[in-house]
C-alpha cells in the first residue's frame, strides 16, 4: 500500500501528539522515488544540491534555475511524500516583493509543497510576506550554510548564552511570522531541546541532538555515498559507494574478461538469410 503523503496540519498534530518525523533530501527522481518508498516523511531538495549534484565547494553559486530544474524531478519521484524547496542565496535577501516572487516560482514552476529559507528575526518579514502570498514557508536557523563565511564556518551555532537566546528569538518571531516548521542546524542539545519547548510548530534538527520533533539527514550522507567527509552529527546507515565502486569494478572485470554478456543477457536468435560472406 502507497504511504499516505503527510500535510502541514499532520506535521502541527505529530508536534502536539510528540510523536518524532524525519525529513531528508533529494535531488534526482531515482533517488526521490526511493525515499518514496520508504517510511520518511519529508524530503528536501536542499541547496546542498551545490556541492553534491553540481560539484561546488557551497551553496552560494546555486541559482533559482538550478533549484526549479531539481525539485521537478523529484517532485514527480515522490508522489506521496511531502517535498520542501530551498530558495538559494540571492533570491530572497534583495527585497521582500524579489522575495515574494522568487517564492512563488519555485512553488509554482518546481510544484513542492513549501519553501524553505535561511535566517531569523530579520527575515520574518520576508517569511510574513511570503505565507501572505499563499506560500507555506520552512525556517532554517543556526548554521545557515549560505551565510557561514559570517557565522566563522560551519561551527556549532547557539553555544553561548547570548547566542542561544537569540536563536530562541529567531525562533519565536519565524513562528509568529507564519512558518509551520523550522530546520535548527548545528547547535548544542540543550538548546535545541529549549527550542523545541517554546514554539509550537515542529523543530527539524540536523547535528540538534536528540530533542528535537524530526531528525534531518542529507541521504548521500547517510547512506555513505558522497566520500570520506563526514561531520560528527552525521550517522552512516550504509556505504553505497563502496558497493557501488565494487559492481562498477565487477561489470568492468566481466566485460574483459568476456564473462559479460552471457546467454542470459544476449539476444541469441539467429536472423535467417543473414550471413556475412
Ligand atoms: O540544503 C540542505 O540540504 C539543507 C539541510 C542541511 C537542512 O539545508
């Protein structure tokens, strides 16, 4: 039986109930259509498409072009599953009515079912203006990877005490602005666990510990897929790559071998009156 594709008002009752979701990403229908299959709740067609599908060393060169072409795929991938859009660096910063319209097109011309955008209680403006618009919009805070060159680099975010009550003020005023969930990346547990008491829409946390109401995982990096680089907070659960670099070798060694094809993979009938002289 198909799983049945999860909503915004399922995500606002498994925050009331307690019960946990997990979200993680796509960027290509093979593996969106796979995620499909599975129990995971939400996929993401995160930015992090720069460096995984593009090859980049970060996000900021991704453009509103890049992001549409990805998340069509795996939105048709993905029938039941509920599917997040980043906007990429420069497409919602310049104004709030740029914003709006950036939104709108990823929404639209993609067909995901919200945005999701970088920043806190200077965005909610932006985020206000976009949900007005009939946008659903995801949060992101701590670690935002678009902005990390100003954060210091990809440190752990909220570790002071003036830092963790600012993350909790971004928080409340994404709610207030009208985001129905907001990725936290890269922070102490306990701060991730204050968080996720004071707001009542889901907490969705990467590298956040365990307190949080969904646990968020970018698939190449669980499934070992991307290369050696793993950051503390990521778990592997397979290592695709090294199966995938061991049946590429084994392809290679049968072809010259000539164990591949055998009859099974070769058409064998014979053509009558063909013959080569
Ligand atoms: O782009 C991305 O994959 C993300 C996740 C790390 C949350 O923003």
């Amino acid at each position: 039986m198909a799983k049945k594709k999860m909503t915004i008002p399922d995500f606002k009752r498994f925050k009331e109930e307690g019960r946990k979701f997990t979200l993680v990403t796509a960027y290509d229908y093979t593996t969106a259509s796979i995620v499909d299959e599975s129990e995971i709740e939400i996929i993401l067609v995160g930015d992090s498409l720069g460096m995984i599908m593009l090859g980049y060393k970060e996000t900021v060169p991704v453009t509103i072009e890049d992001m549409i072409h990805h998340i069509k795929p795996v939105v048709r991938g993905a029938p039941n599953t509920f599917v997040a859009g980043d906007m990429p660096f420069g497409s919602y910063e310049i104004s709030i009515e740029k914003a709006v319209e950036n939104a709108i097109r990823i929404y639209k011309e993609g067909g995901c079912d919200c945005v999701k955008l970088e920043g806190g209680a200077e965005y909610a403006d932006t985020v206000r203006a976009i949900v007005k618009a009939g946008v659903p919009v995801m949060g992101h805070i701590g670690l935002t990877p678009q902005t990390a060159g100003s954060l210091g680099g990809f440190k752990v975010q909220g570790g002071t005490p003036e830092g963790a009550r600012k993350l909790l003020n971004d928080a409340k005023k994404l709610e207030e602005a009208g985001a129905f969930s907001i990725v936290v990346e890269c922070v102490p547990s306990g701060v991730a666990k204050a968080l996720t008491e004071s707001v009542s829409i889901p907490i969705l946390g990467i590298g956040a510990g365990p307190y949080v109401d969904c646990q968020v995982l970018v698939t190449q990096d669980l499934l070992g897929m991307y290369g050696d680089f793993k950051p503390k907070f990521v778990k592997r659960y397979a290592n695709i790559r090294r199966q995938m670099i061991e049946a590429l070798n084994e392809f290679h060694r049968e072809s010259l071998s000539g164990e591949f094809p055998s009859e099974e993979y070769s058409f064998n009938k014979e053509v009558e009156g063909f013959e080569i002289k």
